[in-house]
C-alpha cells in the first residue's frame, strides 16, 4: 500500500490492535518478513519503509524530529489512533523521538537492537567517515561495509545469502537519503530521559554479539515500564539471525501489557 500524503509505502498484515514497526538504516519493510506469519494472529501489523527506502519517496528533511512528524501524518491519515510502535536501530532512535512528542498517541513501544544514548565523538566521527565514503566510493562501497558489521559472525559465515540480499536492500536505497539520516542520527540528542519518565510499557531487545548497540546501550535499568530481553547468538540483526525467538519474545510481552491494560 502507498500513502499519497506522506509518501510512505506499507505493508498491512493481520487484526487486531495496531502495531507499527520501522526498520533500521538501509533496510526496508522486508527486514520484518519472518515475523509476519507468527504475529498475524496477535495484532494488526503494519510494516512501514522509511523514507528514500524500500518503496517509499524521499524526502528533504534534516532531523529525527521532521521524520516525527512525517510519521504522525502518516498514522492520522489511514485513521490510527493508537498503536505500539517497534523501531529497529535507526527505527529506534524515531520510536523514542516520536515518544517523546506523542505519548499519548502510543500504548506501547519497543526498541530492538537500539538505544536512547546520543553518538559518542567516535561514533560521530564513524557517521562523518560513513558520507566520505559516499561522496568519494559510492553507496555500494559504503553498504559493503555496513552490512557485515550488523551480523553474528558465525551467522554470517554460515549464510552468506542473507548478508547479499541486505546488501541489495542497501544499494535500492536512495544516495541523499542515507546522507540525511547519517546527520540526523550523528546529531540526535539524548532520550534516556524518555525510558525513565514516559509512564507507558516498553521492551528493550539486544543481542547478545552486538556490537553496534551493545546490550548495556540498551539496557538503562531504570525504568519500571521496561521489560529487557537479551536474544542469544544474535548480533544487530535477530529479525534475520533469530527470527523465532525474537518473535516469542515479542508475543509474550505484547499479550502481557495487553492483560495489564485492559
């Protein structure tokens, strides 16, 4: 499906209560595709492509918090009232801005392989290398070496086909797009206070080998509204590398606030 206002293209799978899922940076909708079979039955699910990914326009905009607003646009035009937001990574950092505005708007949220902690000065100095190798390479030699960071090594040597098909993903990415989003994540602020003070159910999923966003990014510890879940033999990418679990796990937390909220 496509939504002429806002450009976004999705997916909509299931019934039930909305849940809302964004992929992480050079991904698509297609990231969540093992997921989709085991969740039908629990939610209505819809599967977004971010800007200038996927199938979905690009646009101008230069901050966490114009894709925000992007965002609700899109959820009050298909008539979405409220809905639990999962963000992967980059799709994170948007679910935390989006928490942030609109609470209200949200049951629930989950943040997979993500964190509420800003760049360090060496992860920006990675994003400020990352548009060198761009503007200098290419996008394919800048998703080249993206891509194998995301995975469990093992999982990789063992699947190669996955690691390319990621890789495909990344080159249909839109060029000025992925520059966009490389300064909007370089200069997001901290939302740790967003875990601590938004009084609303949240699960917090890391892998075990990540080294993108390792679990201690992820896992604050403060929040009573958390629950932390720790998926084993899985790096940055479990959707790929533990697709069952990870479903599992997010079944039993969903059912679980549903219980408490209802």
């Amino acid at each position: 499906m496509f939504q002429r206002d806002t450009g976004i293209a999705y997916k909509e799978v299931g019934t039930g209560e909305a849940v809302v899922f964004i992929h992480g940076f050079c991904g698509s909708r297609s990231y969540w595709s093992a997921l989709e079979a085991p969740l039908k039955n629990h939610m209505k699910a819809y599967y977004l492509d971010l800007p200038g990914h996927g199938e979905s326009k690009t646009v101008q905009y230069s901050s966490l918090e114009d894709y925000v607003e992007l965002l609700k646009m899109w959820k009050e035009s298909i008539g979405i009232k409220k809905m639990t937001l999962v963000g992967h990574s980059l799709g994170g950092y948007l679910t935390l801005a989006y928490a942030e505005k609109y609470p209200y708007d949200l049951d629930s949220y989950v943040l997979i392989h993500s964190t509420a902690f800003p760049d360090s000065d060496e992860a920006k100095e990675g994003r400020d290398k990352g548009l060198q190798i761009i503007e200098k390479e290419g996008l394919e030699s800048f998703i080249d070496g993206l891509i194998p960071k995301l995975f469990d090594e093992g999982f990789a040597t063992r699947h190669p086909e996955i690691l390319e098909e990621t890789k495909k993903i990344g080159y249909a990415t839109d060029e000025k797009q992925v520059r966009r989003f490389l300064k909007a994540m370089r200069d997001r602020k901290d939302r740790r206070q967003v875990i601590n003070e938004v009084d609303i159910p949240h699960l917090l999923v890391a892998g075990e080998t990540d080294e993108v966003v390792p679990s201690y990014k992820t896992f604050i510890g403060e929040s009573k509204k958390a629950t932390e879940s720790l998926i084993r033999g899985a790096a940055h990418m479990s959707m790929y590398e533990r697709p069952d679990e990870l479903a599992e796990t997010f079944i039993h937390w969903y059912q679980a606030t549903r219980q408490v909220t209802t």
